[in-house]
C-alpha cells in the first residue's frame, strides 16, 4: 500500500493459458473506484478480449453470460504482439487503451500492423439488453496475400468501415452487423484471367458458324494466358443484416471494360465475387464473359460463364447471314432483254387480195 491508499502491483510478470504477459497494476482501496495500469501480452486472441467486455458462451446462439468488466470499472493501456482475429489474420504489435464503465466499455484508440499494412480503429459496447456495439474501423496497404489464402491473387487494400450490431448472442450480433464504407483495390492481379481473351476468341470465331462448346473451351484457354492487372479499383461498400456487399467498381483499357462487384456474408464466413469483361465499341454486339468466385473465404471456386460471348457471336453470324442474303440478292442475273429483229427480219403484213373487177352494168336499150 502507497500513500496514495492504493495496492500498486509493479513489474508484474505472469503466463496465463500460454500467453506470457508483463506490467503495472493500481488498484485503490475502499469504495470502488477505477483501476489503471499497463499490460503486455506477447499473444491473445481478439475474441477472448472482446468476451471481457460482451460475456461470453460457449454456444454461438446461448445468450451471451455477465461481462468480466461490467461491474470492474478502470483504464488499461495495453500492448499485444500478436493478436489473432482468426486463424489466418493475426496483428501485430497491437496497442489500445481499454476503458471500463459501470454501462459500457471501449477499445479505444486501437493501432496495430498487419503485414506491411496498418490498421486502426475503436469499438464501443454498450452493456445493456441486448448488447449495442460500435466499431470504426481503417484499414492501409493491407496485402491481399494475407487476407485470402488463395496466391492467385495479389494487391493491396485499403478500406474504411463504421458498423453497428446488437443482440444477445453471438449469432445474433453477427447478423446484425450493418454500416458503411469505401473500399480501394491498388495494384490488383489475379492469374489466369486475361483481359483480352474474349476479344481475341471473338474475332478468331469470325470465320466459324456458333458453337457453344468450342467457344466455351476456346475462352479457358486464353483465359490462362496472362494474369489480370488493374492499377486501381474503387467502390462504395454497405452492410445490412451481416452481409457486406461492394458497389460495381468499373475499370477500362481501350475498348476492355473491367467490372468487380462482391459480398461477403459475415455469419457463414462465405464469398462472392464476380468480374465481368466486356468488349466495348460501336457495333451493337458487345462480347463478354463472367468470372465468379464463390463458397467458403478460405477456398472460393471459380467459374466462368460464356454466355455473352456466345450470344455476340451467334447474333453476329446471324448477321452477316442477313447481309449475305441482301448481296446475293443485289448481284442476281438481270432478266434476259427481247431480242430486237433485225432489218431484214422485218415481218410484211399480208397482202390484201386483188381488188375485185366490176363490169359496168348493162345500159337501157334505145326505143328509137
């Protein structure tokens, strides 16, 4: 005990479930009041810091039990050098100041690396029936390698999120989330998607009447040629009833129109995303193609559909079928002229007969 009537626990050195920790506790004695302190932790998990402040149970759709910090007000700086949100996205050197009430409790200026990145933020929870919860979060330089475990994929993200859930259990929350943000894609590549593989295969079937297999099979081939790059995506993002779903973020390179859009559904922890290639110009058909990736975030499959492509060139060989038609048409054999008679052909009408000799009638004799 100190002059200031508080126990002081100082250079305090523990492990507890693995994790070792080190720092400085204060604890005033008598009525209650607020702790403070500092505490390191080489490793811990979001989750089981988050349950200090929520509650916790062992069952996602069991209410959630009676917060450690509910009735334990104070103020804790704190420092984590990993700190797992899930088995494949860990932070490190995570710093926060923790602050306990007696109605809610914030995870207050949060700053941690990820990677090459940075991330920052705040959460705020309400302890009341149901729970209230509200996140901002940003995100910089985040390297798309580390997010998902597919490496066809590469770039960087940078988003910013604010958020809201509530709920009783942990299900609940989850599908409550909603909010707002933006979301910007830099220097994204993903392999086996080049850019130019549908106009290539559409004008390579110019010669060729439609046929839907071989123009599916002649897509996946060029598909593989090259990787996709785009230097910059951007898009709105909005979240409702625990789905994130992106605005259409549009890139183009002369006449190749790139669209991305995606969801991610937060609850199933499942994805989908699809990119859509477009052969722009003046000609009423525009070829096309669609990629999708979809199911589990660790592992979405992909797809492609190459029913725009098909489509383009089914109506462009329809016509030139029109045109051909219209040709023919214009170089048919002129009708065959009368033939003109020649002068010594010339027809004589026929002759009348000779006219008749009419004797003179007989005169009167003479009565002399």
């Amino acid at each position: 005990m100190n002059p200031g009537n508080s126990i002081v626990f100082d250079k305090v050195v523990f492990a507890l479930a693995g994790t070792k920790g080190s720092g400085r506790l204060v604890f005033p004695v008598g009525e209650v009041s607020p702790f403070s302190g500092q505490l390191a932790l080489d490793s811990a998990s979001a989750e089981t810091l988050l349950s200090l402040a929520i509650g916790r149970s062992h069952i996602a759709y069991v209410e959630l039990g009676l917060p450690v910090l509910a009735n334990f007000p104070g103020r804790l700086k704190m420092e984590v050098g990993a700190l797992s949100l899930s088995e494949r996205v860990i932070l490190q050197k995570a710093a926060f100041e923790l602050r306990a009430g007696r109605f809610e409790t914030v995870f207050d200026d949060f700053r941690a690396q990820f990677g090459a990145g940075k991330v920052s933020g705040s959460l705020r929870v309400a302890d009341t029936l149901p729970r209230v919860l509200e996140i901002k979060l940003d995100a910089a330089d985040v390297a798309l390698t580390q997010l998902f475990a597919a490496k066809t994929l590469r770039g960087t993200l940078r988003t910013t999120l604010a958020l809201s859930a509530h709920g009783n259990t942990q299900d609940d929350l989850l599908a409550s989330i909603a909010g707002k943000g933006t979301l910007v894609l830099t220097g994204l590549e993903i392999d086996r998607l080049d850019a130019t593989a549908v106009s290539s295969v559409f004008a390579s079937a110019a010669q060729n009447a439609p046929d839907e297999k071989k123009i599916e099979q002649a897509l996946a081939t060029a598909l593989e040629r090259a990787s996709l790059k785009v230097s910059k995506l951007e898009a709105p993002l909005v979240i409702a009833n625990g789905i994130a779903r992106s605005g259409s973020a549009k890139a183009q390179a002369g006449n190749i129109e790139i669209l991305l859009s995606g969801s991610l559904h937060i609850p199933k922890r499942t994805v989908e995303a699809l990119l859509n290639i477009e052969v722009t110009g003046n000609s009423s058909v525009r070829p096309g193609a669609t990629v999708r990736w979809a199911g589990p975030v660790e592992a979405p499959e992909r797809t492609v559909d190459a029913k725009a492509l098909i489509t383009a060139i089914t109506l462009r060989a329809i016509e030139r079928g029109g045109q051909n038609i219209n040709l023919q048409e214009d170089r048919a054999v002129p009708a065959k002229k009368k033939r003109q008679p020649a002068k010594n052909d010339i027809e004589s009408a026929p002759l009348l007969p000779p006219p008749a000799i009419v004797a003179p009638a007989p005169q009167p004799r003479s009565q002399n």
